[in-house]
C-alpha cells in the first residue's frame, strides 16, 4: 500500500456512505464506495438474466466483463461493459441480490483487486464490510460504524428505499468469505444517537491525533 487508507466498515444503513464521503471532502481524500461495486456486478447479473446464486455462471459472466473504475467529483465511479447502471445500483431488486452476489469468492477477488488499484492511485477513504478486516488489514485507521436495526431500518425507510436490512446483515455476517466482522484495531463508534456531523467530528479528532489533518 502506498497510500494512507481509512477503512470504515459497518452493517447496512450505519451512515457509513454519509459520513465516509464526508471525511474523504474534508481530508481532501478520495472516497471509495466499495458497496457501490458489488451493487453494480449484481445489477450486471440481473440484467444478463442470470441466477444470482449461480456461481459457476456469475464466475463466468465476470470473465467475460469488462469492469472499469473511474473517479469523478472526487468519488469512485464505476462501469460494467461500458454501462453506469445509476440509480439501479439502489433498486429493491440490486439490494434484494447484493449479498448473494457479493458471498461468491470470484467476485470478491476481482472487487477487492480493483479496490487495492484505487488505494495505490492516491490516499483514500474506503467505506465496505471488509475493508479493515481483508482489503487493507494492515492500515492503522480503522473504523467500525454501527448503530441499532431500529435506527438502521428507519434510516432506510426515510430515504425511501425497500431493504430488508437485517437479513442483508444476516448473510453478510455468516458469509464464508469475508464476512461483516469488527476488525481488529478498529475504533467503534455507535451513531444510533449521532448525526452525521457528529460522526464526523469524532473520526475526524481521532485521526487529528494520529496527525491526519483536514485540508477543509
Ligand atoms: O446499503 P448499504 O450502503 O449499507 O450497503 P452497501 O455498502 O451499498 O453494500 C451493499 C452490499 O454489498 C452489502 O450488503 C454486502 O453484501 C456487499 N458488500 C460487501 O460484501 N463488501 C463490501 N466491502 C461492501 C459491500
């Protein structure tokens, strides 16, 4: 690794995305949405009328696809065969096959190659569920969000999307491969009753300490 990475991982619906873009603005850092990459192999599986739980043939569409990761607005950006599914990466359907998807060894090899690629390009906040634990698991700055499946469900709610996020939870943390877990080392920060802002300033003065000092 040749950059700095701040890893922040959690459950579904934690605030991660929020506050890791947040941190990413404010460090001058890039910011990584690694959940955005399984989201968009999973919209590619759905679209090419495949069985998300197929292995074999998920394993083989990957091989045959073109997976191009960009950056715009200071964000990781990412297109399969030339596509950005959009706003399809948060449809009901892409959350309802996400995990399945993202359980198979093939396409967490490929993701988590690529994800290194980006952390080689320039000092980033890279926000998963393995990111502390497998991708980079020996940078010193860690983060684990977490807040409560009522806070978490009613987060989601308000923002209008459909997502079972106990069950997406359940999968991710049983999965085999990698799966949701508190790394090792990682500062644990509960936001059931924080706002983004607060979230912020907590992992923003820890890493103060640590000498990592916002530009903004
Ligand atoms: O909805 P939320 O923002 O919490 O999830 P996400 O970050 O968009 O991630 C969607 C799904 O991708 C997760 O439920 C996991 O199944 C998978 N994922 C993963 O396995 N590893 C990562 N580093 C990131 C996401």
């Amino acid at each position: 690794m040749q950059h700095i990475v701040i890893a922040v991982d959690g459950p579904a619906a934690s605030g991660k995305s929020s506050v890791s873009r947040e941190i990413a603005r404010r460090l001058g850092y890039l910011y990584v949405n690694t959940g955005a990459m399984y989201r968009a192999v999973t919209w590619l599986v759905l679209h090419s009328e495949l069985d998300p739980s197929d292995a074999s043939s998920v394993e083989q569409l990957l091989a045959n696809s073109e997976l191009e990761c960009g950056v715009r607005d200071g964000a990781s950006c990412f297109r399969v065969n030339g596509s950005d599914p959009g706003d399809a990466l948060v449809s009901a359907e892409v959350t309802a096959a996400v995990s399945k998807v993202a359980s198979q060894p093939s396409v967490r090899r490929r993701l988590v190659s690529l994800q290194r690629l980006y952390a080689n390009q320039q000092p980033s906040v890279m926000e998963g569920r393995d990111i502390g634990s497998a991708v980079f698991p020996e940078t010193p700055h860690k983060f684990y969000i977490d807040a409560s499946a009522e806070v978490r469900a009613a987060r989601r709610a308000g923002q209008g999307l459909q997502d079972s996020v106990t069950q997406r939870d359940a999968m991710d943390s049983s999965r085999r491969d990698s799966p949701l877990t508190i790394p090792e080392g990682a500062d644990v920060i509960d936001s059931s009753h924080m706002n983004v802002q607060e979230v912020v300033s907590e992992i923003l003065t820890r890493l103060a300490l640590k000498g990592i000092r916002p530009v903004l």
